[in-house]
C-alpha cells in the first residue's frame, strides 16, 4: 500500500488525511502553519474515533506531521495530494519538492478545482506522473473523486489513481483537464440560467428555489445553493469557467451576482444574500396561483404527452379519453376555455396566435408523476385559473411566472443537459461519468443525459432553439452532441 503524503492541512487536506488513514495507509500530513498541524491532528483524531472508536488509535499511529517536504523521511515511492492555496506558482512547487524528494516513483496528485492540470503538470520535471484528484467537501462524506487527466499524464498513474481512491470508498468520474472539470462545468448552468431569469424578471428567486425543489427533487434551489457556497466563490468560480472556455456565452457570468458580490452580500456568512439571514427575519415564500382542487368538464387529450396524461392519471385517477392529433405535440383541450400544454420553449402568446385559442404553458419537471410544483403562464385568466386547479387536483402547486420561452425548470434542465451533452462531445468526459459525476458531485436527483433521454434531446433541442429565437443570444445555442442525440431519438 503506498504511502500517502498530503500537502496543506487546510479544509480539504484534512478530511483527505482521514480517509487515507481509515483506509490503512500510513499518512504523512505537512503545512507551514504550527497551529492549522495541531488543529488538523486534534479534528483528524475527533472525526475517526466519532466513526469507529475501536481503530481510530491504530490510525492515528499511522498519522505523522511535518512543516516541510524536504522534512518527511522514511517514505518511499508516495501517493502525494497537495491541498494548498488555489495558486499555480504554490501548486507547482510543492509537486517539484515533492517528485525531488521521494523521487520518479511518486504519483503527484493535485486537489485544484479551477487550475489547469496539465499546466500545473507542465511546470514540474516529471509531467508525467502528475494527475489531477478532486475530492469534494466534505471529503469524508462525498463519495465522488474527479480522476483529471492533463494532457501528460501516465495513464498507468491515472489508473492506479483511480483504484486508490476507489479503494477509499470513493466512487470515480475520469475527465480530461479542462475547465470545470465535470461537475464546476455542468452545474454553471443551474445558477447561470436561474440568475438570468430572475434578472428579466420572469419569476423572484425563492419561487426558482422552490420550482427546483418541490417541483424537480433538488435538494436546494440555485439561490439558497448560492448563499451557501457564497455569492462571491460562485462568481468566481463562474469567470474561471468562462475566461477558459475563452468567453464562451454559456458561461457568461451575471451582473446580478457581481452587484451582489460587491455590495458584500455574500449569503449565509454575511447573513445577507438572495435570502436575509439576519434574526428576527423570515423567508418569502412564492405565492402560488389561487385555485380549488377540481377537475375541469370536457376535458380531451389531443395527441400525445406521457407527461400530460401522467399529471391528468394524478387528478383524476383514471385516463383522459383522447383524441387523434395533428401531428403537433400532445394537449389538453378544455372544452371552450382552451388548450392546455407542456412547453417546448415557445411563448404562450406564439402557441396562442399558432393555434387561434387561449393556451396555457406548462413548466417540464423531472418527474411528473411524483412533482409536487410547477410554473405556469398563459394568455387567459380564467384558463390559468382552471389549470391551477387541475394541477391542484392533482396535489401540485402552480406558480404563475411571466411569458417565457421554455419557462422555469424546463429551461434550467435544458441548459444544463446541453452543457453534459458538449462536455461528451468533446470527449472531456463519458456519458456515464458525466452522469456519476452530477449525481455524486452534487446532489442532482438523476444525471442530465438521463433526464435528457427521459424528456426526450429533441424536446430539449426545441426549448434551446425557441429560446435561441426568442433572445438571438448565442448562449442559447445546442451543441452538436445534443443534436445528435436529437437525431436519433426521432
Ligand atoms: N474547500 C473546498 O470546498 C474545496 C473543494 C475542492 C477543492 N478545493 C481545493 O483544495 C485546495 C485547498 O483548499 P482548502 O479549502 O482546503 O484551503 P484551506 O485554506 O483551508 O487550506 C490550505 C492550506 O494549505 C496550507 N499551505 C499554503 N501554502 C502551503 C505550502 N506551500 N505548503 C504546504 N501547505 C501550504 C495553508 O497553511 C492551509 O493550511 C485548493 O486548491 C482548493 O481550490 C477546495
């Protein structure tokens, strides 16, 4: 079993340390700072004696300390992570002490989630054995490690990398060194599009926040994700991202934020962010369309939606008796009042005027059958009022937002599985790891290329397209992987 020697003992060293420890190894753990040593080994030994009492003293035998690399003796061929400052002239000196120290046996692993890998790699003598290991905080309770290839690397080393951490009780997701990696990369698009629709005004942050959790099983909306990681660490994460992709409009990040950045409204360590934290404060909640629980008369499905039959199973208990389609996506036809549809990324006021009647739209969700909230918007009062209580029947709450191409969640998820779909295009990463990734990295309730088979790529191409003509902002635009995929599925 190989050596482990961590470099820093900040935040994420640490809880690197105790893993390599739980897992047998012998650890060496190094950090300039006397005092960050002592509170690294007191919260080390707290945490595996609150696991397994019975094996935390054999592990911590195993643990030594030192303010140096140049200091660790007796280890021969080490798994060396550094976790030390976000910093590329730090991260390369301390992986060339190291290869200079234990000499070319060594693997160099690197815990960088904005640096290049390969460019770190390319300052130290053997590039080679440099391979990027991002762990997720906390490290001992997150089961993902991004396993990052630089352009160098062994691929022996990056294997052996990755059986070790498996080995930890980690699950892996390879990916090329590339800005992001995976789950930095595809996440941008669940704060970057919700902060555009609140900034055009289509819906306040807290009815996102509860579209994506009660509607969709996140288990935090983008807003109360931010406040928490901090509004300003997003941003900055955001402009890495997005300066590396040389300004790719995707990424583009949000003045909104950048306001709040500088007014020094940070979230929950400032007690002020999108939410107010301060006591003796309470949280806004979205106000919700009014509606009765009821069943509309002279219901009809036309065509064919699974979504909108599923919602309808939900009201009613039964199936609706339908009707042949037009060829057109499936819809609801409320007797006189209207028709009632799932968006594709149209506005209402366009469905309205292309088909000659009221029209409400629906908002997508991940799972119709278990959703427990949903956006709507249309072009008739008392149509909206009639859906709210249909959906109400079915034991979900409709929120009524502006007239917007692909609404809420369904334009969100679409961003989001158009930037999974690009990063396998690419072949930064594997479908199944772009999916293991998003699930394990962040708590999504299932990976975007699953949801973007479940509702269909090219259900996801048009909500991306109508929006791409809505606003004629490139951001908008599908990568060719999606379309692809759109291809095939139809
Ligand atoms: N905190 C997170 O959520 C997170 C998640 C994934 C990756 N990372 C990355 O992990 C790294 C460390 O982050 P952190 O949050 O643990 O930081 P931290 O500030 O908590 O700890 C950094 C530690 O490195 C030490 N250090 C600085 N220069 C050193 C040197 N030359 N040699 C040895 N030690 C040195 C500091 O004394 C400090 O103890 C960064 O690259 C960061 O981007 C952080």
């Amino acid at each position: 079993m190989r050596p482990v020697c961590v470099v820093g003992a900040g935040t994420m060293g640490r809880g690197i340390a105790q893993v390599a420890l739980a897992a047998g190894h012998r650890v060496v753990l190094c950090d300039p700072e006397a005092e960050q040593l002592t509170n690294a080994v007191d919260e080390i030994g707290r945490r595996l004696t609150r696991k397994d009492p019975s094996t935390a003293a054999g592990a911590l035998q195993r643990l030594a300390t030192a303010h140096r690399i140049e200091q660790v003796a007796d280890v021969a061929n080490p798994l060396v992570i550094e976790a030390v400052v976000e910093r590329l002239d730090v991260k390369v000196s301390v992986l060339t002490a190291a290869i200079q120290r234990f000499g070319a046996g060594t693997i160099l692993a690197t815990n960088t989630s904005s640096l290049s890998v390969t460019e770190i790699a390319a300052g130290v003598p053997n590039p080679e054995r440099v391979v990027g290991m991002h762990f997720f905080n906390p490290v001992p309770a997150m089961r993902l490690v991004e396993v990052v290839r630089g352009r160098q690397s062994d691929e022996d080393v990056v294997q052996e990398t990755a059986e070790i951490a498996r080995a930890w009780g980690k699950e892996v997701a390879f990916v090329r060194s590339s800005p992001g990696f995976i789950v930095n990369r595809v996440a941008r698009a669940y704060y970057g599009e919700a902060l555009r629709l609140v900034e055009e005004r289509s819906v306040s942050p807290e009815c996102v926040d509860e579209l994506m959790r009660a509607g969709n099983g996140f288990r935090m909306g983008p807003f109360e994700l931010m406040d928490l990681i901090g509004v300003e660490v997003n941003d900055t994460v955001t402009h890495a991202v997005w300066s590396g992709f040389n300004f790719e409009p995707r990424f583009a990040p949000s003045v909104l934020q950048a306001e709040m950045a500088a007014a020094g409204l940070h979230g929950r360590k400032t007690c002020r962010g999108f939410y107010d934290y301060r006591e003796g404060t309470s949280r806004a909640l979205p106000q919700p369309v009014d509606a009765v629980p009821c069943l509309p008369t002279g219901a009809v499905l036309v065509g064919h939606d699974r979504d909108l039959a599923t919602l309808w199973r939900r009201a009613a208990g039964h199936d609706l008796p339908g009707e042949e389609g037009d060829g057109r996506a499936g819809l609801l036809r409320l007797g006189d009042l209207g028709l009632i549809k799932l968006t594709d990324g149209r506005t209402a006021h366009d469905e309205a005027q292309r088909r000659g009647a009221p029209v409400v739209l629906v908002d997508r969700c991940l799972d119709p059958a278990t959703s427990r909230a949903v956006a709507i918007t249309g072009t008739d009062h008392r149509l909206i009022g009639a859906t709210a209580s249909l959906l109400a029947a079915a034991g979900v709450t409709a929120y009524l937002v502006a007239d917007t191409p692909g609404l809420i969640a369904a334009r969100i998820l679409a961003m989001i599985a158009n930037e999974a779909w690009e990063t396998v295009q690419q072949g930064t990463a594997t479908a199944e790891d772009v999916d293991r990734a998003m699930v394990l990295g962040t708590n999504y309730p299932c990976g975007p290329i699953e949801w973007a088979r479940r509702f269909g790529a090219s259900t996801v191409c048009a909500v991306l397209d109508h929006a791409h003509d809505e606003y004629r902002d490139p951001r908008y635009r599908t990568g060719r992987g999606l379309r692809v995929a759109a291809a095939a599925s139809s």
